[in-house]
C-alpha cells in the first residue's frame, strides 16, 4: 500500500525539516503557496523558495498548522 504524501499547505503553517539550516534553525514558517512554496527560517529570518514536492521529502513534522476559516 502506497504512503499518501500530504501536499496541501496553508499560509502561516510552521514546519520542521529533517536537516538544520546553516544557522541552526530547523522550524519554518509558511508565507505563500503555490506550486512552489515560500518558507521563511524562524530562527534567522531568511527566505527561501522550493517546490511544494520538495517539502514532502524534507519535513519531519507539522509544528503548528494554521486552520483558514
């Protein structure tokens, strides 16, 4: 049985990877989504851009998940 891969993201959704950041950061905050998604390091604030099927492969866990109304 295949694994399903959660791929629907929202804005202001925090994740962790399984690799640290060069500045020691693990946890990232969610700031767009689209076919490629922004991220933003919550220890240094830097900002990133990768392939919404790139994080699938990188997250660890969902740390907060922010719910739309």
């Amino acid at each position: 049985m295949m694994n399903k891969v959660r791929t629907n993201y929202n804005v202001g959704d925090i994740i962790e990877f399984k690799k640290e950041h060069p500045c020691g950061g693990k946890q990232w905050k969610i700031i767009r989504v689209g076919v490629d998604c922004k991220l933003e390091c919550m220890t240094c604030k830097r900002i990133i851009i990768i392939p919404r099927i790139d994080i699938a492969k990188k997250m660890k866990k969902i740390v907060f998940e922010n719910i739309p109304n």
